[in-house]
C-alpha cells in the first residue's frame, strides 16, 4: 500500500518535469544520498558475527546423521543453484521477445558476456566482499576463494557449493540492471558498467543485508546499528537485494543514457514499441517462473525445514498466479489497450508477484502470498505508467518489476508476516517465540516494518547513486567507451545489432545471403 | 490393441456424419451418460478411507531417520514439483508452433491465465475437492488449506509441498484442454470455462481416483463398490485422470465450438493448416519430455524407493522413445505427406507414448514401455485421421495424444504388468505378494484390465458429458462471454491476436513501426 | 598449449591441400589407424574388473544409513540425468540456430528421431557393451538389460537409474554428430549411420574408458596395458567419450559428405552463412549451460562427496565463463569481423570451456578451470579457421567444440591437476594418498599427461576412422539410403526441410497458406 501511495505521490511531484530537470533533481537527490550513506556509515562501530542466523539446535546428532542431512541441504542448494542459473535464459527470452528485433543480437551478447564476467569476478573478489566477515559494510576475507572453511558457517553446505548458488543471484541481479538500457548502450559501456555491478555494487551493498556482519542484518542486537529497534532487516530470497539493487541500478543507466532515439512516449502521442517475439518473451517468462523455484525455496540452504521449502514454494506459486491476475486486470481497465488482455503486462504482472513474495516467502501464508503477488501486479502496472509519463526508456519493465515491486515485497514483511514462523536451519526449522516474525496485519508491531524500510529504501537510494554517479562516468567517456553507443549505431543498417555485434538476430528470407548457385527458384509454401 | 480396434469401429460408425448429426449424437451421448453417472453415484454408499496406497512398514525408524527420509521424499517431490511446472513452458511451445500466427499471442495468453487461476482455485477449493476426504464422489476438507495436517497421509511430504506437486499436475490438465479450441474461444469464454475445469470438473472428478475415499480408489474393496472386482483402479501418474480429463473436456469443447474459419478438412480437399513454427514446437516437445521426468517418478511420492524411481524414469523414456518411432513409421507409410518424415506426427507420437506410459510406468517392464508407447504412437496417428475425417478441428492434436492415449495408457497396465512390482511407500517399495499387479500377457487374469477400463471410461464419458453441457451453456452467452469469439474477431486483420490481446506476435519488419526518425534508410542484410 | 601447437602445425601441413587431396589422406591415415587399433587390441590379454572406481570405505553403516545414502545418491543422478537430458532441447535450438532455414526441421527431426534411436537402442545393446562385463575392449552381458544386479557396482545407484543417467550421455554424444552433416544429410542415411553410432561405436569405445574392465580403465594396474605407466585413463564426465566421440564422428561424416552446394569457404571469398536465428541459438547455448550442470556434477553418481559436487559445479561454471570471454577477445581481434562482439563465437566459447572442464572437473581448482576453459575459447576460435581453410563444412562448429576442445580439456588434467583430490565414492570422497591425482603444474610427473593423451588420442583416431569407413560405406548406397541427399534435395523449394520432411520451419505470412475465405484483408500492423 504504502510503495503505491508513495509512487503516486512521486507521480505528481514529478508532473511536468521534463527529462532535464528530472536529471538535475536526481543530480542532487544523489549527492544527498551519497551523504547520508557517509553517515550511517559513521553510526556503525563494531561489526558483529553473524546475528539472525544462528539456530538453537538442541538436538545432538551423530556423525553419519550430520554427514547425511548436509548431503541432503547440499543437494537441495545446488538444485536449487541450477534452477537459478536456467533463469538466463528465461531471463534473455523476455529481454529479447520485448525489445525491439535491431537490438536483439545486443541483449543476447550482453547477458552471455555479463553471465561470463560475473563467473570471474565473483570468484575473484564478490563473494568476498559480499559473504565473508569484515565489517558492516564490506567483507575483505575469502578473496579467489582462498581460506575459506569447507561448510558456510551456519549451513550444511560447503563454501564451494554456497558460492554457484550465490552466483547465480549475482547473475540475475547483473542481468537485471541490462534490461532499462536495452538499445542504447555501447557494448564497451556495458562492460564498464558490468564490472562495476557485478564486482562491487551489488556484492559490497549485498554485504550489508547478507553479509555475516552485514550493518542491516545485525541491526537491533546488542552492540549494533539501532539496538532500540530490536530488529534486523529480513529479506529472505532477496526482493531487495537482487530485485531491487538491480532495478535501482538499471533506472540509473536508464536515465543517464536517455530514450533510444526514435522513442515516443505516451504523453506525445506514442508509446512503447511492441515486442518483436511475444512467444519468446511469453516463453521465457515462464522459465523465470521455473527457476524461482529454485531462487526462494532454494534459499533456506536446507531441506531438513520439508515445511519452510513447501510453504515457500506454494507461497511463490501463489503470488505469482495473484500478480498476473490483477496485471491482467488492470491493463484490461485501465491499459492503453483498454478492453484487451495485454500479454506484456500480465507477464510483467506474475513477474512482479514472484519479485514480491521473494523477501517475505518464508513467513508469510498462503492467502498472504496471493494478496502481496495481487499488489504487486498493480504496482508494475502503475510503475509502468510513471515511468512512461516521466519519459524514461525502460523496453522491458525491469525498473517497475525489479526495482518497485522488490520494494512492496521487502515491505509487505511488516505487514503479512503471520507471526507462526521463525527461522530455517540445516537441521530443521526454528520456531521459538524468540524468532517468530509477526506483522502489522496479524498484530505485530510496527518494528518489522520500519526494518524493512529502513533496510529497503537505503539499498535503493544506495544503489541508485552510486550507479547513477558510476553512469555519468561512463557517459562522460570518449567513444567507444562511452556509455551510450553512437546515433548511427541505433540508426544505420541492421541497428545496434549490426553495429556492434556484425549480425542480425534472423536470416528468414535466403535469398538475401550470397550463396551463389544454391537456389533453383524461389520458393513456395504449401500445406504440410 | 483394444483401443485402436474400438477407435476403427468408431470410425466406420461415424462414417458419412455431416458435423451437425454429429453434433445431435454427442448430445443424446451426453444425456445418457449423465444419467449413468447418476446411477453409479447411487451405487456408492459408504465412502472409505485410504485404499490401495496402505504401506506395510514393518520397519521401526528412530525419529531422525523419518526426519531424514521425509526430507529427501520432500526434495524429491518438490523438485519433480518444478520439473512438472516446466512443462507449461513446453506446452505453450508446443502449441504456438503448431497454432497458426495469427492465434499465437491468444495461446499464450489462455496459457499464462490458466496457471495463474489454477494457482487460486487449486488453492481455495480444488486441493479440498480432489484430496481431502469426503465421500466417494467429492471431497469436503482442507479448503484455503485449513486443517491439513503436516505431512499427507501415508507420505513424507508435508501437505504445503503436496500441494505444488498437485497444482502443477491441475495447471497441466488445465493446459491440455485449450489445445483443441486454439484460435476461435473468445477470451471471457476461456475464462469460464477455465473455472469450470480447473476449479471443479478436474479435482472432482479426480477425486473419484485419486482421492483417499474416491469411489474408484477403493473399489473392489470390502464395504466398497464392486467388491467382487477386487481391485482397485490405478493410474500411476494419470494418463486418465490428467490426460484423459484434459483431452476428453478439450474434445467437448472443439466439438461444441465447430471448427475455425476457413479450416478445411481432408475429406473436403484440404488440411490442418501448417503449424506456423516449428522449432517452438519441436523444443516444446522436448521440454515436455524433460517436465515429464517430474510427472511420472515424482508420483511415488518417495525417493526412497530407488528401484522404483529409476524404473519409472527408465520407462518413460522408452515409452516416448517407442512412440516417436512408431508414429514416424506411420506417417511414413500412410500419411498424407507419404514418403516423407513427418515432424509434428513425430512430436506428437513421443509425447503420446509419454502419455501412455504414465499410468503404467511403475508396474511394466522395460520392454513393455517400448510396447505401449510404440501402440501409442499409431493411436495418434490414427486419432488424428478420425478426428479430421469427422470435421473436428483439434489444431495442435489434443484429443489423440492426451485422451485417446491416455486411455490406451490405462488399459495397458492390465496388459503389460509384470506381477513383479507392488505399492510404493515412503520408506521404500512394498512388493509383498498381496500387491503385486499382474496383466494378462503375464499370466494375471483380467480383473486389473476390468478395473482399468471401468476407470477410464468412466472418467473419460463423464467428463466429456458434463464439460459439453458446460461449453453449450457457455456457448448460449452474449457476446463477449460467449464461448466463441465473433467471426470477425477470427478473420479480421491480425486475427485473434489483435482482436482480443491488441498485440501481433512477431514485429520483424520494423519499418511497419511508428518510430518516427529513427531509420536512416533501408537494412541490407550481409554475410556475418 | 599442446592442442593449440599440434593444431596449427595441422594448419601448416594442410595449407594448400584441396578437398580431394585431403580425401586421400583421410583414406590412408584410417587404415594406418585400424591398424594401430588391432595391434592395441592384441596387446591386452587380460580383462580386469573395476579399477579406479574402487572405494576404500572403511566406514561401517547400518542397513538403514545405507539405504538413505543410496536414496540420496539416487535423487543425485536421477535429477542430473533430467538435466543431461534438457540439453537436448539446448542442443537443438543451438543447431537450429546456427543452420539456414531450409534446414532448419531436418535438424529437428534429426534430433528427435536421434533420441528416440538412441533409447531403444541403449536399452537393447549400448549399455550391455559399454558398462557390463566383458573385455577390455567390449562388455557383453546385460543385454536388453537381462540379468543385472539391484545396484551399479561400486555406486549406491540402481542400475535401472544409471542406466537413464548414461542414455542422456549417450544421447547427447548422437546428437553432436548430427551438428557438422547439417543440410545435406539424407534422412534415410541418417538413421542408417546413427545405428552405427549410437548402437556400437560410441558404446564399444565408450567402454574403453568407462566400462569396469576397459583397457584404457584399467591400464596401468597389474596385469593390465602399460603396467609401467602406473595411470589409468581418466575423464571424469566424457570430454573424451562423450564429446571428442562425437566430434570426431562428426568431422569424418563431413569430410565424406562434402560441403553444402553454395557453400563460399573463407579463403574462396565466402564464409559460413549467417545463422538463421540467433535468439534460438543463444537460448539453446544457455539451456547447455544449465544441462552441464547434470553433466559434470551428476558424474560423481554421488550426493554424499558434497564438496566433490559442489567443486564440480562450481569449476563447471568457471570454465565456460573462461571460454565465453577469451572466444570473443579472439574474435573481436583477430575474426572475419574485428571489432566486433561476435555471438557466435562467444556461445561457441562458453560451450568450448564446458566441454574441456568435462574431463577434469573434479580434480582441478576454480583458477585452473578459467584457465582450462579459456584456453579452450581460443582453441575453438583456432579450430573455426582450420575447419574453414580445409574447406570442411562444420555448420555450427560441432567439430571445434566437442572434438578440439574435448582433446584439450582430457589432456589438460594431466596439466592442471592439483593433487588435492582423489576418487569420489557412493559413500564420501576418498582422498587418500594413493588416490591423488597431480598434474604437471602442480609438481606432478608426466604419467597423467601420458595416460591422457594415450587414451584421448587413441580413442579420437579410433573413432575418426571406424566412422570414416562407415560414411564411406553408407556414402557409396543408391539413393535414398545414400548418405548424402540428392542435389535437388538441397537447391529445390524449400531445401531439405521440404524435400525430406514436406514442411517449412516457418509460415509467417498465411496469406501463402490456403484458408479459403480466412481473410477479409490484408493484415496491418499496429502498435501495442
């Protein structure tokens, strides 16, 4: 509710705003962030160890009992890894049935390449900064993988097996943030950018959510950022640190790099241009639904909690199925194709949902999980129209599904935590009173939400400046390096794909290929 | 056998039957069968309690090696939960590419829909209906999943992860059921009818077989219907309950809605239209096959039934790999493009061995998999010339491969059983002699076969009735809720597609695009 | 390095042959081959049982942590087998992709029909000779899988488990096959040749390796080949037998068949044609990514060695990142299009690094498997030219990718082995001392470089020329069983797709298709 009302009254704050002065409130938006990181920098003193995830195992196990269930966690992570990893290509088929077919061969390239450099820098630094201890805001053990312990601390699963699931979130998060530049980013830029990303921003800010000592997942313990609160910021799957550092990030790029050329907005009389591939986007929105299952469930580390990993798979079924529904809906009311059934949309929409119930899956019920999805298909859909009505470029929706509904679904905690369920481990879940989570609507206090908040929009302001300061770096540089590729690559022949990349995406009619003496004559259909 | 040789007595039967006197037969068909199922309904009086899955454990396990053991039944289920739900990825593939263009985003959007509704109707209601106890026809429990227990009874897996596992198994009967009325269903008529099935006609009716007093569950059974039988029916993984659900109410409906526009059969000098993209179609195929691993050796349930899990996973490869030869052969020989390879017989041929051996696959030997699927595969072929010479258009073969091969399915296991294998359970296979299920070429006698097909048609006749009654009445509506879109919705330019979703497939040629100043002159294609 | 070297002295040896000639020396080089084979054969005598695999357990378990273990194993392989298996879907949309149009449903059909061979005959003969008993050069009991024990020895897998688990391998191994015949393969030919291939030679020479007495298995053990070299031949997940198998098979059907008609090599003034559509390919080169997470980890056949399968999976992913970025450093310097961010090479490039790390995966570090994987995107880059400057026709680089780079990653163990691991078992990793394998970089002697290169190359020659002599022979049949197809077959409407299999991949534009009265007019296209 509240991520809804904020967004509308954004909506009229920035009524009339043109591109410029939008990019100059950002200007000083960011540089206040970047101040107001300086000091809760300062607030934090004494990194701690790991706080939330401590679990009160009172049962004694032997050593074949302990051998078996880290097996089992293990296999459960690394399934859960490869079902991450396939998001890829959900996530590269949504990309490309919803871009334009001239920048096709382009966000192909991109996700390969980010894919690829995400492999070596997170094995050389990010999952250092990101899961090692440090202090509170960064990690500085474990870089290459060296000296770390063989299991995760807290897990039953080797260190070595914890970092290709974790690498599969850094992927999605780093593929992500390509989606609001799709078009117009020189392919030099993005790789700039890319290591940027992928090797510190989302690994170091990550860090403070995730980390062992992280500043927000030690929040409220004793000693501490915040003690008064008596609450950390809980995101279980990572609404906010995948979904929403992603968004923010790819809304900076978005907005430093301007519209494609040729790009008219609603409010002058034109609007998105249609995906070229529906079936391909459509296709690959149900792969990312696939490997999701992977991304939450996967995310207790456990599977000795059979009740933590059923619930949080029927719950991110649920949301999704809600988050489609009322996209749908709202496309067919209130859409600039009002009286159809928008398939853009209602995809964005089951996407929102999934992003949503990301952070709360674990604690939430049911019926929660179809309301928070419901919402967050209104979200995107309202999202959408911002940004439309602000003029920034956003082909596929990454800025609204990403980074707005990580947002709601970060909140929704506070509201629809049941209060039943308390904390996973990897020997069976822990639901003593002490860690039970319990929301506004189930009435809880409002300490989880103002955690989730506090927790959620610093991520977002974070990310959002230092990408947005990390883009006008970019932007500022000569070409080919410059951010944004040159106007005769999105406009000459063959688009940025020829451009950049020397290919188009399709060859369907052959005869526009030299293979001198192939053909007898042209070619006729008939009925098979 | 049996099912191919009452399939050529139907067709001489229907030989010569204009689609209008077809029409009157299925509804004198429709009147007659209601009133059997009335009659059957009567026959049951006392609905039982779990039947045929009862498990033998004479073990004594310490309590960390149930914990244990129900995780990994638990990962195993969740996890063939996520292979099943990959399979709405293959369907949609599946049924684009054989779709024509022009009906494509109206696929994909039945699709998406169907699974986000799935998703809330299974929850509220259909879950209760098909697994909760109640009488023989119906269960009455467990609505919004309150009062379910921890784990399903006579499993390991929690009732939250049973769930998904479910849930996934509705969305794919669901699916099935558009595959014949692509691309003349208007969007609010799929929109009921959806309701009707995924919320009502499937857990019902799957109650009857699968739920713990369903009436056929626990037939021939003491204090139970026929008794004297003394068997239950089976269906492993559902060739019946799922496929032949989905096909039969897919059936009602393309005979209800008559064919699309301009569809001219065989018979009258024409032929299915060509699917508009085949290699969607044919990797549809093949994620289907892969969703299918989850389908049929996640339905034990139990991973710790090694044997039985790899058997299954064994025959069901064999069986599809039987069927794509065989429906090749066929239509090699016998096919309209004689002489010639055909690949949308092939496709459909290995997903109709798929089909069949889902019921069967625990209980049959290697070989005997190659055997069912291989006669499934001339099924389909045969299904499929019946359909077309009696003017039903089933666009993407629906009928053939999930109905009639389902039935095939299900009767072969009173064929092909070994007599080796028994029930499966959570802690391990129980073939004990009182379990073992023996078909007739093994020397069984017929009463697993009587069984089978008292199942099958029982299921196959009602649904079939009770869907055609719904699809008339929803076929009675105004416009826009009626069944049928309005002729010009079908013929009008960009067809279904842009008459109900506003949106064209593909945009290949993007000079069709408003994009003002963007093309500096034509693309000229050129070797990369 | 040695590959790369021993590649470009190919090169210059080459330089300046034309086909004809190159011909010849194929010729002469298999019967100098066949030769050398049947003097390897007499040199082995005895054949012996399980070497490497054996598994010094000195752990006593109960009954009942036997049986979970096992389970846990199952549920391993099982679902990396499905895995193994979706890669089929990736293999054939990367085909499809990189093929012209009017090849485009042959390579489906291929693929498909391949797959359905490939099970039954698996089931009939292929896992009886690759994985029984027998000599050391062919197993020869378990035929149609009669007599086998519950559980594959020295696994706690059942047989009927792994069998699938090997099916997909064997599958995946046909499948590349088919990748360098593309467009001018009869189908008739095809099945006669994937006979060969499926039936008998990649399971003979698999079990070379693989089966529990196969002379490069067992060699160096008392009483075996080479007792002296005191190392057997090692490929933990078939770089060699799976990969080098096929793309050796590959590179002798496409020398024998000859390029396409129309196909300009490089140095004539042409080069490949551009592949038809790249989104398909990319998606599929993702989906391969995602099944080698089956591929390599599944190969442990074991979940209990945790940081076995986690390092597995974690070198996996390190290596083809490695391979993805060097193959488009490579083809942005030194490519037919420099300067540019070729996307074929970079799919290429990744599927390079997965293929090399296949065979060392378990025993090398991460840094080593960007290394090995990035020496493998050059080796792929290198193997392009040199394909192109022979003037053989390799549509979609099979020959490069899995026979260049399987070579090198086989001897790259012998390389980068660090000496820390030993042999993975159903119950743990047993990494005692006498079990490490340490390669040359890390201090090792040259016994594992010999023993890999003994068995890499013995086995890529071997394969090369028995496959050789049956193109030759299948090549000299009257048409239709000639392996080559008719040249109408490949020039004439719609190519081969049409001439063999009656239907286009494609029908876009249905005013081409008869649907009499279908359309009011001609459709429009509008924005969303």
């Amino acid at each position: 509710m509240k991520a809804i009302l904020t967004k509308y009254n954004l909506f009229s704050a920035f009524r009339g705003l043109t591109p410029e002065k939008w990019g100059q409130g950002a200007t000083i938006l960011a540089g206040k962030m970047i101040g107001l990181m300086l000091v809760l920098a300062a607030m934090i003193t004494i990194p701690g160890l790991l706080g939330t995830k401590a679990h009160a195992a009172a049962e004694v196990y032997t050593a074949h009992e302990t051998s078996m269930m880290n097996s089992i966690d293990t296999v459960w992570t690394l399934v859960a890894a490869f079902l991450v990893f396939a998001m890829q290509a959900g996530f590269v088929m949504l990309e490309v049935g919803f871009a334009r077919k001239r920048e096709t061969v382009n966000v192909l390239m991109e996700c390969i390449f980010d894919t690829c450099l995400c492999g070596i820098l997170f094995y050389a630094v990010g999952y250092a900064f990101m899961f090692s201890t440090g202090n509170g805001f960064i990690g500085y053990h474990w870089f290459f993988l060296q000296g770390t312990p063989d299991l995760y601390p807290g897990t039953g699963v080797p260190v070595i097996a914890h970092w290709i699931f974790q690498y599969a979130f850094a992927d999605t998060c780093s593929t992500i943030v390509s989606g609001a530049m799709i078009g117009r980013t020189g392919f030099r830029g993005d790789i700039l950018y890319s290591i940027g990303i992928t090797g510190f921003i989302y690994p170091i800010i990550g860090h403070w959510a995730w980390g062992p000592d992280g500043w927000l997942a030690t929040m409220g313990t004793a000693g501490h950022f915040f003690t008064s609160l008596g609450q950390g910021f809980r995101d279980f799957a990572g609404s906010t640190v995948v979904h929403t550092i992603g968004g923010m990030a790819s809304l900076a790029g978005a907005i430093v790099l301007g519209p494609r050329i040729g790009r008219i907005f609603a409010r002058d009389g034109g609007g998105m241009p249609p995906g070229h591939n529906l079936p391909m986007a459509a296709v690959g929105g149900f792969i990312l639904w696939f490997g999701w299952y992977g991304f939450n469930p996967g995310s207790t580390l456990s599977a000795m909690d059979i009740i933590g990993i059923g619930r949080v798979a029927t719950n991110t079924t649920l949301a999704a199925c809600g988050g489609g529904f009322t996209a749908m809906v709202a496309a067919l009311w209130w859409g600039s194709t009002r009286g159809k059934f928008d398939l853009a949309f209602t995809v964005n929409g089951f996407l929102a949902g999934l992003v949503a119930i990301t952070c709360p899956c674990y604690w939430v019920s049911p019926l929660g999980a179809i309301l928070i999805g419901g919402v967050a298909g209104f979200v995107v859909f309202a999202g959408v129209k911002v940004l439309e009505y602000m003029r920034i470029d956003d082909p596929i929706g990454a800025v609204p599904v990403h980074g707005f509904c990580g947002i709601w679904g970060t909140l929704s905690l506070g509201l629809f935590a049941t209060g039943e369920f308390g904390i996973t481990g990897p020997y069976g879940a822990d639901n003593s009173a002490a860690n039970l989570v319990k929301g506004l609507f189930y009435g809880g206090d409002a300490s989880i939400l103002k955690a989730q908040a506090l927790g959620t929009f610093t991520i977002a302001i974070a990310v959002f400046a230092i990408t947005w300061a990390m883009m006008k770096v970019i932007m500022a540089l000569p070409h080919p390096w410059k951010l944004r590729v040159e106007a005769h690559g999105e406009t000459g022949p063959g688009g940025l794909d020829m451009f950049d990349h020397g290919a188009e995406a399709y060859v369907l009619d052959e005869e526009d290929v030299d293979l001198t003496g192939l053909f007898e004559k042209k070619t006729t259909k008939v009925i098979a």
